[in-house]
C-alpha cells in the first residue's frame, strides 16, 4: 500500500514536523508500505532528505494544484490539520488541496477549538466535508467536533492518541541527584507559562535540597522571527528579580531524541506550566507519561484526560501558586511521586508509537479497501 503524508516535515522546526517524522519512521519500518512525505515549507531545499517526494511552497501560484495532483499517485493521504501550517488565511489553502485529491483522506486533527472564529469553523468545516475519515487523540477533541461540526460522522471520528518512543530501558526507575530535578522541555515561547513557573519556584527555596529548575528547548522559529530572544530574556530577568537565579537552568542547545529522552528520565517531576486552555494534544505530555515521570501540569484538556487517573497532578492556569504547592507534594511526598510514576508506566503501552501508527495505518488501508472519499 503507498501512503502519503501532507504536513511539515523536519528540517523544519515544530512539533508537528517532528510528529510527522516519527509516523513516518514507523511506518516505512513496518516493511509493508511506500511511504511519501508533501512537506509544506516557506522556501524549498535543494535536496530534501527522504522520505519527502514534493515540497509544496506556501505562497507559490498553482502550488497546492501540484500538491493535489502528486497525493493522487497514492492509494490514502495522511493530513496533519493544523491552521498555522498552511497558506492562506487560517490555512485555507488546505482546502484547495482536498477539493482536488481523488483518493482516500485520513486527517489528524491537531487543534480542535472551543469557541472558533466564523472563518476558523468554515476551515474545518472545509477539511471535515473533504476528509474520509477523522482523528482526534484526545476524546475531548472528539466531542467538540461532533457537537460543534454537523458534518463530521460519529462513525468516521476515531481517537488515536500522540504517540512516544519508549524511553529507554530505564523506564520508570526514580532518577538520581542530589538535588531534585523539575523539567519542562519543548520549543519555548509566549504561552508556554513558564513566567509562572518561575514564580512558582521562588515558593520552595525553603527546601532542602534545593529543586533545579531545567528549562530544556531552543525559542520556537516562529517566534524567534518576530522578536529574537526576547522572551528568554524577560525570563532570566524574573529569575533573577525573585532571587531564584540558581535554581534556574535555561538549556537552548539542540538536542537529539536520545540525549531528550535521557533528560527527560532524569526528572523527578515535569512540569507543564501552558497558559492555553484549548490545548487537545501535547506531545510533551504524551514522552513524560511513557517515561514514567510524574507531572504537574495545567488543566488543557489533554492533560485532563491522560492525568485523570493518577499520573499527575492539575492546577488552574496563570497559577504560581497552585503550581508551587503541587510540585511541593510531588517533591516532598515519595509516596505520592511513587504512585504518580506507578500510573504513568501503566499508561505507556497505549501511547507508544508503534501502537498507534498501526491503528492509523489500519484506518487508512480499510478506506482504501472500501474505496471512502469523504466523510460527508
């Protein structure tokens, strides 16, 4: 079966590239499938790394016709759903792009909002009526679309959750150190929260030892853009004004999955400061769960869902206090980091990559098989 992939795609930097990536690594391990990649880029490389057949140029006159036609060549197309990525006002563009494709279409949907704008709602509304079938990987992502897009059938909405490697053979065993590790990784920028974490940890100076504070992660090139580093720099200057400037540690070298992963199992707690309440999916989350860290996170929906049964602890957003006093518990009580780590690990299984590229890759082949173009 050939499969095609419509999203961006390492080198460049986001999350939903390096999600794209990962799909696809596993499936051209799988032995069975001829996978190709349409990377939406700004300006095209002289030489894409492979998978990447095409590279479909944002702003390019007849581009996403070129895009169309190439994802015809396949048997199903994947779709990374995600407004910022495409060109055209709320990425719009993708919708030229459906409009023209002749074969199967599964597509991921990243964001699903709340409380949309008219011409947000008319996007999806878009990619809903062109698409074969839905994913989302949460089921609060799932009951917003069905309660809020008319369009999209209950039988073509499966949720998937985002994926993780497994972290290493050390799953799950408490780190070491003498002092406690709280980490929060990823691209950073506005949104991230992590001014409030900051504040947050200006309330344990009383401990003993006294927590490291990692803040692992290069500035998002989005933001970096726009205004440099910028945002770094009013953080270091808030770790400094509350005193706290040695239990703060900003890490923005670039760092490959397995140095990440052995970062990540070094933690004693991750912390999830965002200030985004719409939030639907976090890849961070989903790598702190599978390497059995206990996590502190604010309340957006994914992490209501995967934290509900014990593998962390929620706090309201733009809350230092709340923040504070959770990592305290996660800190001081081992019992309860114990139980939080105990959770995570039982959660692992379902939310590794191997796990949910095949459930993918079974819905795409089905449509195919049954030869489903769209969902309305």
């Amino acid at each position: 079966m050939r499969i095609a992939l419509l999203s961006t795609y390492p080198p460049t930097q986001c999350g939903l590239a390096t999600f794209t990536r990962s799909q696809v690594d596993q499936m051209r391990a799988r032995g069975d499938l001829d996978v190709g990649v349409v990377s939406i880029v700004d300006s095209p490389a002289p030489h894409p790394p492979a998978p990447v057949v095409h590279q479909l140029e944002r702003a390019r006159t007849g581009a996403t016709r070129a895009a169309a036609a190439l994802l015809n060549t396949y048997d199903a197309v994947i779709v990374q759903h995600e407004y910022g990525i495409f060109g055209g006002r709320d990425g719009a563009d993708v919708l030229d792009i459906l409009h023209g494709v002749r074969v199967p279409v599964v597509t991921i949907l990243h964001t699903v909002l709340a409380d949309p704008s008219p011409h947000q709602y008319h996007v999806l509304d878009g990619v809903v009526r062109h698409s074969s079938a839905l994913v989302t990987m949460t089921a609060t992502a799932r009951d917003r679309l069905l309660a809020r897009w008319p369009a999209a059938d209950p039988r073509s909405v499966h949720v998937i959750p985002h994926g993780s490697l497994p972290n290493g053979p050390q799953l799950g065993d408490p780190p070491r150190g003498d002092r406690p590790v709280v980490l929060t990784w990823g691209l950073i920028g506005p949104g991230k929260g992590i001014e409030w974490a900051i504040e947050a940890l200006s309330g344990l100076r009383d401990l003993d030892p006294l927590p490291r504070y990692r803040v692992v992660g290069q500035t998002h090139p989005r933001v970096r853009e726009r205004e440099g580093e910028a945002y770094r720099d009013r953080l270091r200057i808030r770790a400094r004004a509350l005193r706290i400037a040695r239990m703060v540690e900003f890490d923005d070298t670039y760092h490959d999955d397995a140095s990440l992963r052995r970062i990540v199992r070094g933690a004693d707690v991750v912390l999830l400061p965002y200030d985004s309440r719409e939030q639907v999916t976090s890849g961070v989350l989903t790598e702190a769960v599978v390497a059995g860290r206990p996590v502190v996170s604010t309340a957006f929906p994914h992490a209501c869902e995967l934290l509900a049964d014990g593998a962390g602890l929620l706090v309201p957003q733009c809350d230092p206090l709340a923040m504070g006093a959770a990592l305290r518990r996660v800190l001081t009580e081992p019992d309860l980091a114990a139980r939080m780590a105990r959770r995570a690990r039982e959660l692992a299984p379902s939310q590794l990559w191997s796990t949910v590229t095949a459930r993918l890759v079974d819905v795409a082949r089905e449509l195919h098989q049954v030869g489903r173009v769209s969902v309305a």
